[in-house]
C-alpha cells in the first residue's frame, strides 16, 4: 500500500534581494524583480506548495506510513520529501528551509542522522514503481468521486500529480489518464484533501 504524490510546476526558486540575501521569490516581496527578471508576479505563489505540503504531511494516511511526496518545480528541480520531514507551521520559516535545501541540495534533521529533503535525479518516472498507474489532476479531467474512485483501486502502489499552481492546468506527459475531484475549481490543498481522504477511508485509517 503506497499513495505517491506528485507537486509539478511548483515555484521554488531562490533569488537574490538587494540586501543581498536569498529568498523564495514571491508575489508579494518581489514585485521590483518580477519588473527585472520580466515575470508575472502571479506566477510567483510558493505558499501554494506550503499549504499543499502541510495537508499532504500532516495527514493520517502520511503518519501511518503509506504516503510519499515528490516535488517538481518550474526550474525542472526534482526533490525528495521524507515522510518523516515536519514542514514548518509559517511561510516564512517554510521559505528559508528551501532556500536552504535549493542550496546545500539536502537537509537533515537535528540529529544529523535522517535526510528530510533532498534534491535527485530526474526523470521523475526514474523514481516511480514498475507498472504502476498515474493519475494526473485537473479541472478538466474525468470527474470521479475520491470515494468510489479508491475504493475500486487495488492495493497496489499508485501515482498522483496535482499542479502547485495559482491558475491554469497541468497535463504531464508521463500519466495515464487525467482526472477532477469536483464540478467546481478546487485549490491544491482542497484537491489532495479530497484524495487523501478516499484512501484513508479505503484502509480504515481514523
């Protein structure tokens, strides 16, 4: 029993400010270097990833050991979070933690034993288990209900990719079939949400 979940298009990326210390560029700090770098601030949402990571690792499906997260962001980084990887509560302490993994490419816990995050290789298929299924997410996907959709799964590890996007749609090349959780647009957090929800019903997980 696995649940792989896939955050594409996340925008992770460190820049420099001009007191000369890095941070995750934003809509809301870095207006001034949208204007340079000729960006849509809009564009520019890493809290999305943050609140996506705080429902996906906080989960009961997460604490019970049968989730795992992958994140790939605009600039093509692949990275690895642990599921014992705790996502810090406020933005701005989530922020200064990826910075800090997009630069040393790992982070370890206190104790210096366990790797919480870590940057690796792609393709992200490279990761994934042999013949498994992927399911991408979008609004205009098949619309199922999360419920009767795991239900009907087998036990079998299988793959999720939802966009950590503020607008628009994602439809990697690499899934199988693409599907939607409402009739309506859902935000990221809601949508995994929804899934996650499916499954812990499935297994019985309270």
């Amino acid at each position: 029993r696995k649940v792989i979940i896939i955050l594409e298009d996340a925008r992770l990326e460190a820049v420099k400010t001009s007191k000369g210390s890095y941070e995750l560029l934003n809509c809301d700090d870095h207006l001034h270097l949208h204007k340079k770098l000729n960006r849509k601030p809009i564009d520019s949402r890493p809290d999305i990833t943050h609140q996506m990571l705080l429902m996906l690792m906080d989960s009961p499906l997460n604490k019970k050991g049968y989730l795992q997260v992958y994140i790939r962001t605009k600039m093509n980084v692949l990275i690895e979070v642990s599921p014992h990887c705790r996502i810090p509560r406020t933005y701005k302490r989530f922020a200064g933690l990826f910075v800090q993994l997009l630069h040393k490419m790992k982070i370890k816990a206190a104790d210096g034993n366990a790797t919480l995050l870590k940057v690796i290789k792609n393709p992200i298929t490279r990761h994934l288990p042999v013949n498994c299924r992927i399911f991408g997410t979008t609004v205009t996907g098949t619309l199922v209900d999360t419920h009767d959709f795991t239900a009907a799964l087998p036990d079998k590890p299988v793959v999720f990719v939802f966009g950590a996007i503020a607008h628009g749609h994602i439809e990697p090349n690499y899934c199988d079939q693409h599907l939607s959780f409402s009739e309506y647009p859902l935000s990221g957090a809601v949508a995994v949400s929804r899934l996650l929800n499916g499954f812990e019903r499935k297994w019985g997980i309270l």
